[in-house]
C-alpha cells in the first residue's frame, strides 16, 4: 500500500512542520491526522484543520507509492523517540503502519486516505 525509507530528521521535520495546524480534537477523525502521500521519490506530508492548511515535501525512497492518514500526536511522539538512523515506514491493506528504525519496531493503526478533506 505504501512503503518508503527515510532520515528521521528529515521525517521529524516534516511531520513538526504539517502538525502545526491539526486540530487535537475534530469531529472528523482524519483531520486529527497527517496525509502522507508517497510518489516519485517524495514523500508529501499535509496537515488541515478546514481553515489553515500546510503541505510539506521530503526526498525520500519510495519502495511502494501510496498514502495514508497518521494520527498527528502519536506519529510525531513515536517518530522523535527513534533512533538517530533510517526509518523504514510500510502500510499494510489493513492500514495498520509500521516503522522500523535500529533495533525498534512500532505497528500503528492509519485511517484511509480517502476520508481525507
């Protein structure tokens, strides 16, 4: 579904960067989240909150282009506390992320990028 490889300090800049405008709360589930869309070696990261919204790119390695929807606080929190080092990220078709980086491995559940204002 998608699946792509990354510096974590390119990947925490990005996701600090899309945050910065998602709602902590929303009757709209996915706009408590990031859209991560990953095509032709960028990775897009956007974040909305129906009035303001911030579009970020980062040069990644797409191994399998796609996009899903991570919840905002959890990505960032798990992302900063990662080793220093590549973070592999892949989707399942269960939407259900994982992120390997050193020796930590972390399974998230997404929500589908089509719910996606």
């Amino acid at each position: 579904m998608i699946k792509f490889t990354c510096e974590k300090a390119l990947l925490k800049n990005a996701i600090s960067t899309a945050g910065k405008v998602v709602a902590p709360k929303s009757s709209i589930p996915t706009l408590e989240g990031l859209l991560l869309q990953a095509n032709a070696e960028l990775l897009t990261v956007s974040g909305y909150n129906m009035q303001t919204g911030i579009r970020t790119k980062v040069s990644v390695n797409v191994l399998e282009p796609g996009e899903i929807v991570m919840p905002t606080r959890l990505f960032s929190d798990i992302v900063t506390r990662m080793p220093d080092d590549v973070i592999t990220f892949s989707c399942d078709e269960h939407l259900v992320a994982r992120l390997t980086c050193g020796n930590a491995d972390i399974e998230i559940p997404g929500l589908a990028a089509e719910e996606y204002p």
